[in-house]
C-alpha cells in the first residue's frame, strides 16, 4: 500500500510539472484554475514529503507535524495566492506615485534576501532543537 501511495504522488507531481511545462511554453497567463491546481498539487506533495522525511529522521512525530504545520501551510498558501493580483496592482500603484528611491532605500532592499534566509535558516534550527528535545514519542 506504502508503494502504491508513492507511485501515485510520483505520477500526481510529473503530471502537475508537465502542466505548468505546458502552461510556460503556450504563453498562455501562468494563473489559470489548471496552473493554480497543478501547483496546489506540487504544494501538498511537499508537505507530505517534508512531513515523511520529518518521520523517517526520527526528529518530529507525524502527528505533531501533520497537526501543527499542513493545516497552517495550506492556509497560508492560500491567503497569499488570493491576494496575490491586489497586492501587485497596489504595488505598482504606489511605485508609479512614488518619489525616486533613496541609497538608504536601495540597501534596505538589497539586505531583505540574506536577512529573510538568515531567519529562515534559524526557525529551521530551532524546529529541530525543538523536534529533538520532543523526541518521537
């Protein structure tokens, strides 16, 4: 059973790269109801990915992982595509009335990356602390 659940999420994900393949290549919008379903797709296999490799390192339990972190995840997700065209429709908005940006600005901007991985990297850490303090029981 554990090798058929494989096999079909092995097939889900080819098939849902194959469309976003296609959807790039006919230069067709990237935010068709396929393209969104193709990568919610992607998405949950993911998760169920990180979840699994979670159990199979003995560092989280399912459960924990499977309550904690898929129902947040996928929400999240969602909020962020929903309002994915306001947001950049108000950001080109506001960077057409906007004055020319200053050096301090241009730093500022440059620094975000490294600094929101440095975050990243340190919630990835601590999860782990945690997830070994926790232990699989």
């Amino acid at each position: 059973m554990k090798w058929l659940i494989v096999l079909g999420a092995l097939g889900a994900a080819a098939l849902a790269l194959q469309i976003l393949i296609w959807e790039r290549r006919g230069g067709r919008s990237p935010r068709s109801t396929l393209s969104q379903l193709a990568l919610a797709v992607l998405t949950a296999l993911g998760l169920a990915a990180a979840v699994y490799a979670a159990h199979w390192l003995g560092i989280f339990s399912v459960p924990l992982v499977a309550i904690a972190f898929v129902p947040i995840g996928v929400a999240v997700r969602w909020l962020i595509l929903a309002t994915r065209d306001p947001r950049q429709r108000a950001g080109e908005a506001r960077a057409a009335a906007a004055p020319p940006t200053s050096k301090l600005t241009r730093v500022l901007a440059s620094v975000a990356l490294p600094l929101f991985l440095v975050l990243v990297v340190c919630v990835v850490v601590l999860g782990l602390v945690v997830g070994t303090l926790v232990g699989p029981h």
